[in-house]
C-alpha cells in the first residue's frame, strides 16, 4: 500500500503541474487560478512528505525501492539531495528542539528567520544547479512567467506549509509538560483539517511516538 500511496502522490503532483502550465493561463482575476495554485502547493507539500516517509522506511519493505521514492520525490521537489535530507531528519528526531536539531531555530521564535534558518539547513550549489537545468529544459516550453508562478510560487509555498504545521507549530516555545518527552505537540483530532493543512504532519507527537507510522496512517493513532 506504501508504493501506491507514493504512486498516486507522485503522478497527481506530475499530472496536475502539467495541466496547469499547458492549460492554465496566469490570470490572477480568474477563480481557478488561485485554485490550481492552492491545489499544486497542497501537492508540493504531498510529495515532500512522500519523501520524509521514504526517509523512515515506511513506503517500501525492499530498501532499495524505498529508497528510489525517497531520491525521486526529494529530486522533483526542488533539487534536494535525499541523503543530506535523511541525514539531517534523523539527527530533529535524535535530538528533537535542542541546538543540535538542524530544524530547530535556538536564537529566537519569531517565524520568518526560523524559517530562513531552517531553509539554509537544506540549501546546496547541487540544488541550485539541479534546479537551474530543470529551469532551463522547462523554458523550451513554457515562459519564465509561467514556470515562476505555476510551478515556482507553488513550491516555495510549500515550504511555508510544511514548516508552519510541520516544525514552527510542533515545536515552538513554551515547551510543556504534555509535550514530553518528544518536544512536540499536536493539531486537535480532525482527520479532514489534518490531511488538508499537511498531509497528517500536524499529528506530530503521533509522528514522533511512532516514526515508522507513513503518514496516511497517522490519523489511526490519534486519539485526541
């Protein structure tokens, strides 16, 4: 079920990205615009999670298939290097809100430079190269218009979708006592809001209780 879960993720984010560039004009005073931009970063937001499962070993029992999702969707988000993603996410659960945890901004709360700091813990020259070409092979068909609202705006809205319900929400200050031992506290149990807002990620004590749970699971896990 983890492989066709990861599928159906992976060719809904492709076939719904080249809907929007062939067939979607860039009209901000047209309704479906504005929704097939929401549409495609909920989908950005999809396939990054799709990764972080992969990360945990929770889409394929066979390693090396598990893995080859991991690498496909990291690549196709934007660039990313999914060693580097695996390395670094293992090291926010080992270490969950303390100055070694590469997602967790110790110098202040205040969101935007927690989610810069958060953002350089990922940047690389292979990722801006990568992405460069893909940039470049993208042009044959479509405009920088097209290409930098269609399929750029949307995943850099992504990161603030995933960081927001992800990271700034889970783990923020105050710390209480309800959130131990994980430094992570949850969304309230509702199972639409949680799939709609971040794929189940704002069940984040489940994910941290039980990080071999995928994501699309979470939800049987959350009791209040």
């Amino acid at each position: 079920m983890g492989i066709i879960i990861a599928i159906l993720v992976l060719l809904s984010w492709a076939s719904h990205l080249g809907y929007i560039l062939f067939y979607q004009p860039v009209d901000p005073s047209s309704v479906w615009f504005w929704l097939h931009i929401v549409i495609q970063t909920w989908l950005f937001t999809g396939l990054f999670i799709t990764g972080h499962d992969a990360m945990h070993g929770t889409i394929a029992r066979n390693k090396g298939i598990n893995n080859l999702f991991g690498y496909l969707s990291s690549t196709l988000y934007a660039g990313l290097w999914y060693p580097q993603l695996k390395k670094k996410h293992h090291q926010h659960h080992a270490h969950v809100a303390t100055d070694q945890d590469p997602d967790y901004y110790t110098g202040h709360q205040n969101f935007f430079l927690w989610w810069f700091s958060f953002m350089k813990q990922y940047l690389t020259i292979w990722q801006i190269l990568i992405m460069a070409v893909l940039y470049n092979v993208g042009l044959l068909f479509f405009t920088d218009l097209q290409l930098l609202v269609l399929w750029i705006t949307p995943s850099i809205l992504s990161t603030f979708q995933l960081f927001y319900f992800g990271t700034y929400l889970p783990h923020r200050l105050p710390h209480t006592e309800e959130m131990t031992p994980h430094k992570a506290r949850s969304q309230k149990r509702n199972h639409l809001w949680a799939l709609l807002s971040c794929f189940f990620f704002g069940y984040h004590f489940e994910h941290h209780a039980s990080p071999h749970t995928p994501w699309w699971k979470l939800y049987r896990i959350k009791t209040s």
